[in-house]
C-alpha cells in the first residue's frame, strides 16, 4: 500500500486562527461602532491567545498520517502510562545511546521534556488575562490538564487511524504541560506583583478584572 501523509501546515492555521479574529474584529466593530473608546491592550491580548492556541494546535497534531499500512505493535509501542519511567531511562542512558554522543542525548531530552514544559506556560499567563475565573490557581491548573490530556487523547485517535504511525500519547507530557502551566502562573503572579508595586496603571487595569472591551472614559485606551 502506498504512503501517504496529509501535512497541514502550521503555518495554514496561523493564518485561519487571524481570519477569526478580524472576523470578531468586524463583529466587535458592528456591534459598537458608535463607541471609540476600545481598550486595545486587551485586544491584543486576545489576539495573541487566538495565535497561540493556533500554534498549539498545529504543533501537537499535525501533520495527521494517512494511508500507512495498519501495525499493531507501533500502536501499542505509541502509549505510554507509566509516569517519568521513559524520562529516566532516557537520562539513564545519556553516553552510551546514539554511539555514546551525550550532547545529542541531552539535546534529546531537553527538546522533549523543556518542550512539553513550555508548550503551556503562556496559557498560564494569557487566560487569566482574559477570564477572570482563571485567576484562580485551580482554575487554570484544571485547564491545562484538561487541554492537554484532550491532546494526548487526539493523538492516540490520530495514531489509531492511521495504523500506529502517528504520534505517541505519553502521560509525561501530561506531567510536564501541568508543570508547565504551575510555571506559568507563578511568573504571572510574579509579573503583576511587581506591576502592582510599580504602580503601572494600564497594565493594572488589564488585571483589574474589569471584563468591558470598552473603556467608560472618553480616551482611548492604547
């Protein structure tokens, strides 16, 4: 059977995530064009959260297999359930895999591990922005475990279609987005501590938790 692979670039549903936007822009605009006091700093907070989910969605599952032949050993070899086993054993084996090349090694787990890491800190920071309720801790932490165990869950489905050549569906990655996203928060709790003593008074009123995309004042906001 021939092999076929369906890539979708990431770069496709950038450019889909902005037509959204403007699309709301435009719907935002309709809806109060009488009203010149839009507060653009929260505008490009949920422009950048809009990019950002995009950039998400086209890192952890595309390109998405089609047309592999069916192996059912790769789909069971794609799952992993046993917390930190893999990541240990990857350290266990820096210097003597890969012809004994420790830097790519570590190059390796760092990619993986520090990747999965990163791949929710701005979620930590951005939603809270954005949504009151996810200024609380448990909030958002239930949020990034929800999103991220939906992709790992999406990617078991992704590698299961395609008869085991997709990718692989690791509850490390759970324990490394959550971590992740622990990050996150503490650096966005952090930031606003400190604009807080500061007294940056446009950046406070972003985190006021204030949900108006209008300002009452008669200036624009920039």
């Amino acid at each position: 059977m021939s092999k076929i692979m369906l890539l979708l670039s990431g770069r496709l549903i950038v450019v889909l995530g902005f037509i959204c936007y403007l699309g709301r822009l435009i719907l935002l605009w309709i809806k109060y064009k009488n009203q010149k006091q839009v507060f653009w700093l929260k505008e490009v907070i949920v422009f950048l959260f809009v990019i950002y989910i995009c950039m998400v969605v086209s890192v952890t599952l595309f390109p998405i297999p089609i047309g592999f032949h069916s192996n059912t050993e790769n789909i069971y070899r794609s799952i992993n359930v046993m917390p930190l086993v893999s990541i240990i054993k990857s350290i266990s084996q820096i210097g003597i895999a890969y012809g004994g090349d420790a830097q790519f090694m570590i190059g390796l787990i760092v990619r993986n591990v520090g990747g999965n890491i990163l791949l929710l800190m701005p979620l930590s920071f951005l939603a809270p922005l954005i949504w009151n309720k996810f200024k609380r801790f448990k909030n958002i932490m239930l949020l990034g475990f929800v999103i991220s165990v939906s992709i790992e869950l999406l990617q078991l489905v992704e590698t299961m279609l395609s008869g085991g050549w997709g990718r692989i569906t690791d509850i490390n990655d759970v324990i490394c987005n959550v971590l992740g996203v622990t990050v996150g928060y503490l650096i966005y709790k952090f930031t606003f501590k400190l604009i807080d003593h500061f007294q940056i008074k446009i950046l406070q009123k972003l985190n006021s938790g204030r949900s108006e995309l209008f300002d009452k004042n008669n200036e624009v906001e920039i």
